[in-house]
C-alpha cells in the first residue's frame, strides 16, 4: 500500500434547515461533525495535508473551492439530509467529471442503494436471497393487489441509517399495514416499502477492497434484552436516539458466534450483494435468517459509517486493523485502478 503523503479534500454535508436537532440524536449535525473532526486528525496523523471541503446551499463555491484545492484525491464523508434526495449520488459524479479520486463506491452504486425497491430486484434477479414479498406501494389502493404473508416491516424506499423505521413498522393484520404505509407515504414523501418481517438472527457483514474484496469478521445484533412489546429491529431510535430502550440494550457481538458452513454462506450472499450494485472500497451488507436459516439481504450499505469503534471499525479491529490503518486502506483502494476500467476522460482539466 502507498504511504507517500496525500493532499486530501475531505467532503461532508454542511446542509442545514430550520429545524432543531435532539440532543440526544446520535445522528445530528454536531456528531457528523465530531466524526469529520476525527477523520481528518486521524488521517493528519498519518501524515497527509487535509483540507476540509464542505457542501451546503453554494455548489458554485463549492466547484471553485475543489479547483483550488486540486487535490490527490477526496476522501467522501457526504450524508444525504434531505429525505430521498440524491444528493450523495451527484456530487460524486460531479467530482469525477473533474477528474478526482474519490474513497468508497461510484456514484452509480450509491443511487442505487438509495432506491432499495430497484436493489432487491436486482439482488432477486441476480439469484441472491432478499425477503418475500418485497414490493413498492406507491398509493395506499395498490395494497389490495397483492396477498400479504404476515408479519411484514414497512420503510421509506429511499432512506437510510434507520430512517423512518420504527416500532409501528411491523405490522401484523392489514388494517397496521395500511396504516403504516399511508404513515410513510405522508412523512417521508415517497413510496413505501413493504417486505415479509423476518424473525431469525440479524447480522452485519462489512467488506473493504477494490479489486480484492476482503469480508471482515461477522457482527450478530443482539435484541436479547429487548422487552416484548418492542420489535426486534434496527430502527432508528436503536441505532442513533440516545436513552431510548433500544439504544441501551440492543448491542452488537462481534465477532459473532456463527456455524462454519453458516457463516461461509452469509459471507458469499454478502458479497454477492455488494459485487452485484458495483460496491467498492468498503460497505456493510445486512443480512437476516430466514426460518429456513437461509441468509436474505436486508440492505446493502455502500460507503457506511466510519465511526471510530463502531460498525465497519469495529469489525476491523478485530481484525487486527487500526482505525488508522482502515483509513489509509480506504485511501489506498480510491487511488487503485479498477482492473476492467479504462482511463476516465474528464469534462475539465484537473486543476485547470
């Protein structure tokens, strides 16, 4: 791996509205900001000249201030904030179109898995296991079409980090799917996705490589401490809302504790699904057994938190990967050139 020192540009979202953020939200703009401001120390520390290069309202600011800084490469921390934007996708391929490196996947996968609806098929077709009666309900009518298998879990199609889902998102009659849907269909101002809500163990599988693609040790979710009337799911008050009973008692093993012939399975469906949308750099696969233990895909996180200890992290370290050493792989894998891609003309020269 190179280790000859780096002018990055370190891209995040500065986006902000008129709404005030909880405290105890794990997810808001002042945690975003504590994890940029420990990217770029960590990446200092290895050495490299970091320039910060936020997005908000000013993209021509933002194009001239990429062009001054001309860097080597952008290291991507941009989180959409505004529900079912596509924002993440665009200004990726903006920043390609000049001709820059940038870590993680291509814009292309990340509009991808912003739609789920347009990813499960794709999984589906490509033969990879996804939950049963996966379907997008885009007015509460088109519910009567289909034949339901109860209990089902309904989502906004376009969100993620837990967005949208909640305990009333599983729902076992027809009357709470209706009610749900209509719910996130007057919300999020999008279609609803509705798939069969599968009870067995739930696991995160993180990979990290470009040409190479390596599976990192298997995390399990751990809702044993959940009480009985809240859904065992990774909703959003579990995975960000500070105090809430989720956030407290869920908790991840890692490793986890799987069979050798299982976890070999959850493994290649894993990486399947992330080859399959063009995944590259490093994402999360989440994966849930159905009553068969077939291992089905829930989600496929391209470019996925970076959080020291946490998620894509944690699973590194016990891998005997550093939070330091992780960053600079990720670095590594920007400036590594796709086996099967040809030299990508830009629209403008690079520094020009």
């Amino acid at each position: 791996m190179s280790r000859e020192p780096l002018h990055i540009a370190f891209l995040y979202n500065m986006f902000g509205d008129a709404t005030c953020e909880d405290e105890m939200d794990r997810g808001s703009t002042a945690d975003l900001l504590e994890m940029v401001d420990n990217n770029i120390k960590t990446l200092e520390k290895l050495g490299h000249r970091v320039s910060r290069l936020p997005l908000a309202e000013d993209l021509d600011g933002f194009i001239r201030r990429l062009r001054q800084l001309n860097p080597d490469v952008v290291f991507n921390q941009y989180d959409e904030a505004i529900y079912g934007g596509l924002n993440e996708m665009r200004v990726i391929s903006l920043i390609k179109m000049f001709g820059y490196p940038v870590t993680g996947s291509s814009d292309l996968a990340l509009g991808l898995c912003k739609y789920k609806h347009l990813t499960c098929h794709l999984l589906a077709g490509a033969g990879i296991p996804i939950p049963p009666c996966t379907v997008l309900i885009e007015h509460p009518k088109e519910l009567d079409r289909h034949d339901w298998l109860f209990p089902l879990i309904v989502q906004p199609s376009r969100e993620h980090g837990g967005e949208g889902i909640e305990r009333d998102s599983v729902v076992d009659d027809f009357k709470g799917l209706r009610r749900q849907v209509g719910h996130v269909l007057k919300t999020y101002q999008q279609p609803a996705l509705v798939q069969h809500f599968l009870s067995g163990r739930e696991f995160n599988v993180s990979i990290i490589g470009g040409n190479r693609l390596r599976v990192l040790p298997l995390a399990e979710v751990n809702y044993a401490q959940l009480p009985a009337h809240v859904p065992p799911i990774m909703s959003y008050a579990a995975k960000c809302l500070e105090g809430s009973i989720e956030y407290e008692v869920i908790h991840i093993d890692c490793p986890a504790k799987v069979e050798k012939k299982l976890a070999a399975s959850i493994r290649d469906v894993a990486l399947r699904a992330f080859r399959a949308v063009g995944g590259r750099g490093y994402g999360r696969i989440d994966i849930r057994l159905d009553q068969n233990n077939v291992p089905r895909v829930l989600d496929v996180n391209c470019n996925p938190c970076l959080d020291e200890g946490m998620g894509l992290a944690r699973s590194a370290s016990r891998a005997r990967i550093s939070y330091p050493r992780l960053l600079q792989m990720i670095l590594d894998i920007a400036l590594e050139k796709p086996t099967f891609a040809a030299d990508t003309v830009a629209f403008a020269v690079k520094g020009g």
